[in-house]
C-alpha cells in the first residue's frame, strides 16, 4: 500500500476486524468493512468531481459519522481535508473557504442557508449536499469498490484547522499524516487504549481534540466510537447507559454541566474507564467533585498546532496530581522558558515550548505566522503560561494574552476562575482585565449562578478574600445567563473585554 497516510487506515482495520463496530450514530452502526466500503465508494465519486492529492475538501456540519467518512475518503486520494465549524457566518466561511482554496464543499442540511449565503470563491468547484453523498453510497456499484492507492507520505499535509478565533481572525494551523500518528502512539501510550473501547465523542469534531484524542485513537485500536450530534447532558447519560461508555473527552464547561445534572447523584456510571479534559486550565474542585464518584479523571494539555497532546496526566496520578496537566507526552519534549528563552526553574511560571513529531509544521499560506510561531531550534512557543514541580508536572497558569497587571503585580485570571468555581453557587466564570485608573489594571469577573441559588458580588469578592491575595480580586462582577464561547467551548474573553464596564458591584 502506497497510501501511509490516514487514508489507509480504513482498508488495514477492514482486514484486521471486518465485523467489529467502528461507529455507532443514533439508531445506525457502521461495522469497519461498511466503513471501508463506503469511504472507497466516496472516495472515487469525489475523484470524478475532480479531487486530486493536494486539493482541499472542506466539511461542514455537525458532529456525523460523514465526517469521518469524508475525511477517510479525502485523505485515500491523497487531499488535504477541511473541517469548518459549521456555527460560523457566512462571511467566516467564506474567508476560511478562500484562505485554503478549498475546490469541494460537502455540508450537512443543517447548514443549507449558511451556504446559499456563501459569496463564492474563485478555487470552489462544487457544493455537495450531504443527502447527495448519501445517495451516491446507496447507489454505488462494484466499480467503485476498486482500491485507491494514491501515494501519500506521512510529512503530506492532512488537515487544515482553522483556530478557535478568540483573538482576531483565524489562523489555518497545518496537521500532516505523522503529526496525527505520532500524536494517536502518543494517546495510546497515556490512555491505555482498548480494543474493547467504547468512546463518547461529544465534543466537535471540527476541534482537534474530538478528532484526535478520541476518534482516530479508538480506529486505530478497533474499538467503537459513539458519536453524538451535538453536547447534551442528558443525551450523554443516556448513551452511557445505552452503550457502556467506557471512554470519554470534554471541556470544563461540559464537564462542569453533566456534574450539575440532577442525574448526577443516581446514574450508573460503572462502565466509565476514563475521563479526559483539556483546552484549558481545570479547576481542581471539579477534577475532585468526579474523583469522589471514583471516577479517573485525566487532564491533558495542548493544542491545535501540537496535534493536540503535549503532556499527559496518566490515571495513576490522577490522585496524587490533582489539577496538574501532567508531563510531557511520550514522543515529544517541553519547556517553561523565561521571557529571554532560558529555562524556568521550579515553580516559576513561564511560557511553554513544544518541540516533537506531533507539532504542526506551520499556518497554511501563512509564512509570517508561521516564523513568529518557532523560537530557536524549532520549539513551538505556545503562548501559554505554567510552571513545572519538582518532579517535572506542568501546571497551566493562564494564556500570556490573557493576563492583566494591576498595580504592579501579575493577574492570572484562571487562578481566579478556579476559586471562583469553589464556591457552591457558581456554575460558571470567566475574568478578564480592564482598565483601571488607579491600579492601571483590575479584574472584571463574568459569573453564571446555578438554578436555585442565589450570590452578590460582595459575597463572591468577600469568598475570595479568604482565598487570594487583595489584589487578584476583582472590582467588577457581572452576573450572566450564559458565557459566550467557541465551538469549541472555549469562552471567547474578546468578546466579554468588549463589553462596556458598569460601576463596582
């Protein structure tokens, strides 16, 4: 097989375990020899449409079995596949659309009015409805059963993803085949994948941790991957019920909402094996409100551009390093540096550097970017902040952009956050800096109550108090229905630092 990309993984696990599940999606399975079957049928109706190694296939839709299949079926003839988040406006497709010269646009009827609102660009050759790539599969025949091998080399690129965009337009971040297999050795290795998994993709799978620390990882090991449209609390008790959910990935937001279910306290959740959180800082109360159901929770760190893993704590620290991220992933090495780049000492904080197969190779048509990315020596330079321990576990601080000086002193608003967070009547918080005319800087927290409780700002600031320094407390606090976030569920703080500032509550 010349194809040593992901495009062959489809025919290698057909051969390996032909008749075991490889997708479940509502009421409908896939074993891996239908999957095989289909993204070969796919992948030769798209070769008709004209898609040739190198060219872009964008995905628009919610979370689908069609997702994998087309992207499987991209990557067999050797294209570079682009997944959208499919909440974006047309004007946002639009651009990501152009940026990448994508030639195919498959897009689920979801999405049917974004894309009649499309504008249109110049490399764009065909807009697929997902019904008609249904169709094409229903009416294949055994032609198009015939092998592809289209020669793909692990340094080819594989995907284009765009970034979350919480600070300005969005960047294409370029995976090739070897990122996304180094980082999938590298889960395997952290998570102790089983055969036997079942895993609850419930995250999107347009973000790279849905796709890469869940899905390819459990193809790879031939185990079934439940995928869920879209995050629902109570469709995720149910399908853990259902299928006997052994693994699972989320957010703090996600997280912190099934915990909050009054379905908490009674569901049977004996089949969970793992628990998995990443894409930001994790507050240490929720990591111990599932450790106390004896439930292992894991927390990675990372990021797009690393594909995403870069440390890893593995389950039997769990315990023991509550609230850390871990150490450095098997293949692949990390730095806290001072600003000047030399090496932070313990338990100084400084910025992250990256450096292994799993890091991206740079921004798609972005040569700028690209340079500003890599410090000396090819270590990507995260823009996050941590420090490590004594023994080598990283503790993430805060994004550098994200933190605010006030009156002379360095504000972290995640350490903030995660106190906030203990306190019983928050659900959900976010600080940001604002200006100041004393202090030049000052704290404004965004905070979402439970149901049924009841908290001011002088409590919330008071509860802080006995916990914090003076000066990491915030002026303002503003009481909100929800948090605006990313596909992703990353909150978007550009958007609440946007937001005009009331007089102190």
């Amino acid at each position: 097989m010349h194809n040593s990309g992901i495009g062959g993984w489809p025919a290698r696990r057909a051969m390996m375990t032909p008749d075991r599940t490889a997708f479940v999606y509502e009421d409908r399975s896939l074993t891996y020899a239908e999957v095989h079957e289909r993204v070969t049928r796919l992948a030769h109706r798209l070769r008709d449409s004209g898609v040739r190694a190198g060219d872009r296939v964008v995905y628009l839709g919610p979370n689908h079995v069609a997702f994998a299949e087309t992207m499987f079926a991209t990557h067999m003839l050797g294209g570079i596949f682009v997944p959208l988040n499919f909440r974006l406006a047309a004007p946002e497709i639009d651009y990501m659309l152009g940026h990448s010269g994508a030639k195919v646009l498959i897009h689920a009827p979801q999405c049917a009015g974004v894309v009649e609102a499309l504008t249109g660009t110049p490399a764009l050759e065909q807009i697929i409805p997902l019904e008609t790539c249904e169709s094409w599969l229903a009416q294949g025949d055994r032609t198009e059963l015939a092998p592809i091998d289209v020669p793909v080399a692990q340094d080819d690129i594989a995907l284009i993803l765009y970034t979350s965009g919480t600070t300005g337009r969005p960047k294409g971040a370029t995976l090739s085949h070897a990122n996304l297999i180094w980082n999938t050795c590298n889960m395997l290795i952290g998570v102790d994948v089983a055969g036997d998994e079942t895993t609850l993709v419930s995250a999107p799978l347009f973000h790279v941790a849905a796709l890469n620390q869940t899905l390819l990882p459990t193809f790879l090991k031939g185990g079934r991957s439940v995928i869920m449209p879209s995050w629902d609390v109570d469709a995720c008790y149910d399908l853990i019920e259902k299928h006997g959910v052994t693994w699972m990935f989320g957010v703090t937001t996600m997280f912190a909402a099934f915990a909050g279910s009054p379905r908490w306290a009674g569901a049977d959740l004996s089949s969970l094996r793992t628990l998995m959180s990443g894409g930001a800082a994790i507050p240490p109360a929720l990591i111990r409100t599932y450790q106390e159901r004896g439930l292992v929770f894991c927390q990675g760190y990372g990021m797009t551009e690393t594909a995403p893993g870069a440390t890893f704590l593995e389950a039997s620290q769990s315990v023991r390093k509550v609230g850390s991220a871990g150490v450095p992933v098997f293949f692949a090495d990390v730095r806290v540096v001072r600003p000047d780049l030399s090496d932070a000492p313990p338990g100084e904080p400084g910025e992250v550097l990256i450096q292994g197969p799993n890091v991206t190779p740079g921004y798609w048509d972005d040569a700028g970017a690209t340079a500003a990315a890599f410090a000396e020596g090819g270590w990507f330079r995260s823009g996050d902040v941590a420090y490590r321990d004594e023994e080598g576990h990283l503790y993430i601080v805060d994004r550098v952009k994200d933190m605010y000086i006030s009156g002379g002193e360095n504000v972290y608003p995640a350490e903030v956050e995660a106190v906030l967070f203990e306190h019983p009547a928050v659900a959900e918080a976010a600080v940001v800096g604002v200006a100041d005319a004393t202090w030049g800087e000052t704290g404004r927290a965004f905070v979402v109550v439970r149901p049924g409780h009841e908290v001011t700002g002088e409590e919330l600031r008071a509860f802080l108090l006995t916990r914090l320094a003076k000066y990491k407390i915030p002026r303002y606090v503003t009481f909100v229905e929800d948090l605006p976030k990313t596909g992703s569920g990353k909150i978007q703080k550009l958007k609440l630092r946007d937001l005009p500032v009331p007089s102190p509550s």
